[in-house]
C-alpha cells in the first residue's frame, strides 16, 4: 500500500478551500489561512504533483443524461482481484473501485445512460471479464450526499475550517 506523508495544518487548510471551491485564487486562500501567498503556491503545487489533491469538477450524473447509477459488488476468484480492478477502471463510467471485505472482493460505482446499458454491461461486459464469479448489483435511487470524500483533511487532525453547506449536493 503506497504511503504517503501525514499533511502539515497549511496543507489541510488548502484542501479544505478546495474542497469549498477548486477554482479559488491563492491569495485568497493565503488571505484565509493567514500565510503568504508564495507559501500556497508552492504547497499546492507539491499537493498536485504528488497527487494527495486532483482539482477536478464533479457533475450531477442525472443532469448529464445518466439515468441508471449503480453499485456493483463483484466476487472474484482470489488470484484475479487485482486483474480485475484494472479492467474495471478502464470503463469511462465506472468512478470508482475499491478492493473490500466482507461479502464481496470488489465494489464499484458506475453511472449508466438507461437501464439497457446496465443490463448488457452486467450480462455481456462484466460477464466476460476473467476471474469474475459472480455480481450483485444495488440501483442508486437517489443520491442524498454526492462528490467525494469532503472534510477528510478535517478528520485528520486539521483545522476547523467547515466547507461550503452546498459541495456535493444534487
């Protein structure tokens, strides 16, 4: 398991102000957190390039067209999970995917355009892929919270710095 470096309460604080907004302006994240702006500058820079922090934006799937978003629990015979995580990545509309205990090897999310897409990912796509055994597939109704873990720089001992109340709302 890669390790990475606990962040310093500076580092916290900016990914926090990302997290409100990831297009804010240094300064005004200096400003906010009470360092120079040379200071953010240099330790955003180090948060993207070792990839602690990815500034991307996050969209509603309903808004764009998806109509059927789904978890998918995955098992998988012991010697192919690691195969099969990497050929689930390769999907454009699989977010994310996660090695796991309990009943299932894998979990992952994925947002289709209409339940036929689903339906022929699961039966014809999914049914393909060596090493799989089985799936179980959980329809998202509604999403109540949305966007990605926020706060977690928080968890970490951060600051108290709260994030917007709106971030990840759909």
């Amino acid at each position: 398991m890669e390790h990475i470096s606990p962040l310093g309460e500076t580092e916290q604080q900016i990914v926090l102000l990302l997290q409100e907004d990831g297009r804010m302006a240094t300064s005004e994240m200096a400003r906010r957190i009470g360092v120079s702006e040379p200071t953010v500058r240099r330790k955003l820079s180090h948060l993207l390039e070792s990839g602690t922090v990815h500034i991307r934006a996050v969209s509603n799937p309903v808004a764009l067209g998806f109509e059927a978003s789904a978890i998918i629990g995955v098992d998988v015979m012991r010697d192919h999970i690691n195969h099969v995580a990497e050929v689930l990545k390769q999907f454009s509309f699989v977010e994310s995917v996660a090695v796991t205990t309990g009943p299932y090897d894998l979990m992952f999310q994925a947002c289709f355009k209409n339940l036929r897409e689903l339906y022929d990912f699961i039966l014809v796509e999914l049914a393909s892929v060596e090493g799989i055994e089985d799936s179980h597939s959980f329809m998202i109704l509604k999403h109540e919270k949305y966007g990605g873990p926020v706060g977690v720089a928080k968890r970490s001992g951060g600051p108290n710095i709260e994030p917007a109340d709106n971030v990840g709302d759909d």
